[in-house]
C-alpha cells in the first residue's frame, strides 16, 4: 500500500474538525487524495459535507445503474438540511428507450458514495426524451416530445404544466 521509506518526514494532517465537542486529525502521507469537505452548522451540530461534487443540472449520461438505464441527463445537490446528497437522473430503460422515467437516488451527504436509496417514477405518459430543465427544490421541472411538467423529489409525484 504505502512504503515507510517513502512516507518519512511527510506525515501531514490532511483534515481537521469538530463535531460534539470532539476534535478528531486525519494524517496521511499526501500521496492520495482526499476530498475536501465544507462545514455547514445546524443547530449545536456540525455536518462534514464534500465541497468538490458538481451540482445543478448535469449533462451526465453515465448511467450509475450499468446497462438496465439510459440516462438522458441529472441535477444533484444536498437537501436543505445537508445531511443527504439527492440526485435525480432523467432516463428510460434499455429495454423500453421512448418511456422516460425518473431515478432519484439518495445518498447520506458524509459517504457520498455511487448509489443509496434508489427509488424509480414513472410518468403516466410515455415521456420519449425526458429531460430536467430547472430544479426549484423540491420540484424538478421536465420536458419530452409528450410531457410538460414538474416532478416532486419528496412525494414522488408528476403534475403536468398547466
């Protein structure tokens, strides 16, 4: 992993912060990266949220979630208490590319790892194309050759533009 030889004299304290009262240090030798991390107070807690995640609408189309999606783009950002890193992903199914559908996947805002709660929508239309133009938390507004509306990232439903 590491060679001591190579490490010697370049200990250095990469992270320090205060959580509870307790103070902890990561030390490390600088030869890999970590992520930088920005503290947000709420209440007499503090939590370590990541400063180096895009966020807003992406123009992704990696889909996460291997080969069962086609993903035609995504918006992320952490929920208004910065305690979950939320990212929604417009996509349709391999199988079935002219129904789009809506992936949110739900991560807890420390671990941002690849994948957390996964949760599929899909609109009562078929949706050809979908895309996410805008968010306004919690509504996510969409755009296909046959649906015009929102998407509500906390109750899970459509409604079309009026």
């Amino acid at each position: 992993m590491y060679d001591p030889a190579e490490m010697k004299g370049r200990i250095r304290p990469h992270i320090a912060f205060a959580a509870l009262g307790i103070v902890m240090v990561v030390i490390g030798c600088g030869s890999h990266k970590t992520n930088s991390a920005v503290s947000v107070k709420r209440g007499t807690t503090e939590q370590q949220v990541p400063s180096d995640i895009p966020t807003g609408v992406l123009n992704v189309t990696a889909s996460p979630f291997g080969r069962q999606y086609g993903i035609n783009n995504q918006w992320q950002d952490f929920s208004p208490d910065k305690k979950r890193l939320i990212q929604v992903y417009a996509a349709a199914r391999q199988t079935d590319p002219d129904r789009g559908l809506i992936i949110v996947n739900v991560t807890p805002a420390r671990d941002s790892g690849p994948i957390g709660r996964v949760t599929v929508y899909q609109p009562s239309v078929k949706a050809t194309g979908l895309e996410i133009t805008s968010v306004d938390y919690p509504y996510v507004q969409l755009t296909s050759s046959d649906f015009n509306g929102s998407f509500d990232i906390e109750t899970g439903k459509f409604k079309p533009a009026s």
